[in-house]
C-alpha cells in the first residue's frame, strides 16, 4: 500500500511531528500517571488472560468428567468388553491438557474404574475432600479441591475435580474425579515478563494457595485468608489496588480476577519500582528529543517518500517482467505455480472443482526445422492468443509452461466443463490454418490433455499437473490434435508411450 502512495509517510511524519510537538510538555508532567495506568492495564490483561485460559481448560477437564457419567448413565455399554467400555467411557479424556487421571467410585469411595487401568488400581478415597463434599451435599456441582499428592498416576502436586454420581432415587452412588496436576498453573505463570519486583498468585476461594511465582513449594497449600491483599481479592469480581506483599512487604500494585463460574482466584502485582523505572529514565531525556525528532520525522519522510516512489516503480517493473513470458505475452511457469498453489488451497477449503488443461504443439520440432525459429515464435503467440482467450474469468490463468506447451487452469470448473473448454480452443488452433507440411492435415495443430479434481482424487496441486500432463501424452499416443481426459490407468503408461512432439 505505501509503494502505490507514498505520499502518505510524508504527511504521516509531518503530523506526527506536529503531534510531538503538541504533546511534550503535557507528556511531562502525566507520564507518572501513564506509567501506572499502563501498569493497571497490563495486569487487568494479565489476570484476565490466566482467568479465560484457566476456565476454557476448567471447562474441558469437566467435559471429560460429563462425558464418563454419560457413559456410566448408558445401559448399552455395561454389555460391551471391559477394554472397549474403558475407550468409550474416557475416550474424551485423552484431550484433556494436564489432566492426570480420571477415575470412578462407588458410595464407599472404592475406585470401580480407572481410566490408566484395566482393572483399576485399589484405592479408596473416601477421606479426601473432594469425595465428602459431593458424598454430603447433592447439588455441589464441579468441586475444586485442595492441593494433594495422588495416590495413583504421576506423584506431582494435584488438585481433583469432582462431580457427584446418583442413584436413580437420587442418593449418593460415588463420584467421578479428575487429578490436575498443579504444574499447568507453574507452565502458565512462567515466561511472563513481571519486572524485578512482579508476582502472580492463584488461590482458592476461601484463601487456599494453589499456586504463585516466584515459586515457593512449602506455600502450596497454605491459607492466605488473612493476608491483606486476599481480604481486597474477597470483596469483588475483579479490581486493582496498591499494598505491601505478605511475605517480603515490597509495595506493588495488584490486580485480581475471580475465575468466572469457579471458586478461583488470579492475582497479578507489579512492583513500584518496576512501574516508575521507564518513567524515570523517559523524563530526563524526553525533553531533549523532542525537537530532534521532530526535524527527524519530516526529514525522514522526505527520504523515505522518495525511496517508496523509486522502490514502487522497480516492482511494478519487476512483477510484470517476473510474472510474464516475453514471447506470448502469457503467465511465465513460475507465476503459473504460485496462482496454482493457491487456487489449489482454495478449491481444497470450498470443495469446488479445479480443472486444468496441458496443451502442447503437435510435430513443433519439425515445424522449425521446416520454417525456421522466427515463423516457430510466431506459431506460438498465435497459440498462446487462442489460449489466453478462454481465460475469461478472474480465477482463470493460461500460462507458458515451457517450449511449445501451455497450461490453462480453471477453478470451479468439473471435468465436463473442462473438456468442452479444451476441445473449442484444440479447435481455434486448427482454424489458425498455419500450413504445416511435417503433420498429415497439413496445418499446426494441438493436443491436449485433461484433469480435474473433480474426477480424481490428488493429494497436491503437482499431482493435479502430473495427471493433466499423462492425459497429454495419452492424446498424443492416440494420433494428436484431439483432447483426452485423465484416467487413473493413465498414470502408470502414458509416458510410456515414447511419443514426442
């Protein structure tokens, strides 16, 4: 877009210098201000990001979940073998990221299916808490638990995700738990840029520390109810404030998102000292910038103007001699292959037909040798003419594939259409009426060859080629100036054939 108006970054410079300008002095003395409401935004998008990308996962591992009480609820499977009823019941489950392992128990808390084990391991888990709170309260819904080390799977902190299973009269029958292994939410904390001073904490809604950075294992766990900065984060959905940390008493700001729908909590802090430090340094210099850049901007959009006339021109000049063969006036090869990578992706999306015709000049050799190059060149731009004029359409591309062949591609265009195509412009070269003394009718002729995607099922748009050129060669194998459709017993004898030119 800059190389068609490249007038655009010269008034672009000019205003943003003006703007500068305009702006120094007020910037001065609000850049404190906008160093914290950058910080506020970048934590509030922070937190929000952990809250959605935690509830998206929260809701797949309770998906899983659902989808083992569906199984349980289907009277059809409790027929099928023990190791097909483990695939359909926890089929779902292997999509779950972090999810460790789901398993089923009965009222008294012993496992009755394991979704790592046929038969399940023994284990009872009657005592955790995720077991009691469904066993004593029907309409809990997903339970999130504390954080435990399980007692079957990989032995890394986890928390379970329980739902209640019920008797058809409604009494407690077991529960459906899922382990999540509290390493998703170290994985998800780390790599974020939080300065020197920056923490981020995520806690269960009565206080309980699932996780937080920088890690501190023997805090897993822990109660931070009574920490100021939770009792804020118990007030709201959301919000953002200024306190001390707990456990180092360094002043930042935090900002906070309850997980929508689950007893979560996501806590963002930045340190003061890491808001104000860009603030500090951009004072003391911005000042003296200003005017320099001002003169910068406008002399650099003179420059770069200039540069994007120059540079427009060139590849205006480059496309065109790049994208076309000098002789015929058609696509060259090269530009051919990319138009055909991409309708090719294209039909592939849509499902349309991609039709694609290889043509090539019968007995040309002996037509130069017989008239000579300069009558040979000749004889191919009226070819490529008749060729050209059945690219109507803006999808449509005739090309020069090299020597005396020539490729024409049409999107949404079956294999019906297509030999119709071929056979008018077969027909408009014969009705050049070129004499041609080394073929038996006396005139320049074509043969061409046929394949679309709707009669043939090709794993690329180089196949696609390769079939149109077998097509080819079976119409020259068959006595030339004729079309011929590709069929699949093509691909293996057409070529075999021998015949050239």
């Amino acid at each position: 877009m800059l190389t068609r108006r490249p007038y655009l970054v010269l008034v672009v410079a000019i205003v943003l210098s003006a703007f500068v300008t305009l702006i120094a002095a007020w910037v001065m003395s609000e850049m404190r201000h906008d160093a914290l409401a950058s910080a506020r935004a970048a934590s509030y998008n922070m937190a929000l990001l952990f809250e959605r990308d935690t509830a998206r996962n929260l809701e797949v591992y309770d998906l899983s979940l659902q989808a083992v009480i569906d199984a349980l609820e289907d009277p059809r499977l409790a027929a099928l073998p023990a190791d097909i009823h483990q695939n359909v019941m926890f089929d779902r489950s292997a999509t779950a990221r972090d999810l460790g392992v789901i398993l089923v128990t009965d009222a008294a808390g012993n496992v009755v299916y394991d979704s790592r084990s046929i038969p399940p391991r023994k284990v009872n888990l009657a005592d955790r808490d995720y077991f009691l709170a469904q066993r004593d309260a029907a309409h809990v819904g997903l339970y999130i638990s504390r954080p435990f080390m399980p007692r079957v799977g990989p032995q890394e902190a986890s928390i379970g995700l329980s739902r209640r299973l019920s008797s058809p009269d409604g009494s407690f029958a077991g529960i459906v738990v899922g382990t999540m292994r509290l390493d998703y939410f170290r994985q998800l904390f780390s790599g974020v840029d939080l300065g020197t001073e920056g923490a981020l904490s995520l806690t269960l809604a009565d206080g309980t520390l699932l996780m937080q950075r920088p890690y501190v294992e023997s805090l897993i766990g822990s109660d931070q109810s009574a920490t100021v900065p939770f009792q804020r984060f118990g007030r709201d959905a959301s919000g953002g404030f200024f306190a001390n940390g707990p456990v180092d008493g360094v002043r930042r700001w935090f900002a906070f998102r309850r997980v929508q729908g689950y007893p979560l909590v996501f806590g963002v802090a930045l340190g003061a000292h890491d808001i104000y430090r860009e603030w500090r340094i951009r004072a003391w210099i911005i000042g003296g910038l200003t005017g320099v850049l001002d003169v910068a901007l406008i002399a650099l959009g003179v420059l770069f103007t200039r540069q994007l006339r120059r540079r427009g021109e060139l590849e205006q000049e480059l496309r065109e001699q790049a994208g076309t063969d000098p002789l015929t006036s058609l696509a060259n090869r090269r530009a051919f292959e990319a138009r055909a990578n991409s309708e090719w992706q294209r039909a592939r999306r849509t499902g349309n037909p991609l039709a694609l015709m290889m043509l090539d000049v019968d007995r040309f050799k002996l037509y130069n040798d017989r008239y000579g190059h300069p009558a040979g060149d000749g004889a191919l731009a009226s070819v490529a003419h008749a060729v050209g004029a059945h690219a109507r359409r803006v999808g449509d591309c005739a090309a020069r594939y090299g020597g005396e062949e020539f490729v024409l591609m049409l999107p949404d265009t079956d294999e019906a259409q297509a030999r119709v195509v071929a056979e008018q412009m077969r027909a408009a070269v014969e009705a050049l009426a070129m004499p041609h003394e080394g073929s038996p009718i006396g005139v320049l002729t074509v043969s061409v060859g046929v394949a679309s995607t709707s009669d043939g099922s090709f794993g690329s748009w180089r196949a696609l080629t390769q079939a149109a050129d077998d097509a080819l060669y079976a119409a020259k194998g068959a006595g030339r100036n004729r079309v011929m459709a590709w069929q699949p017993d093509l691909t293996n004898n057409a070529h075999g054939a021998g015949v050239a030119g």
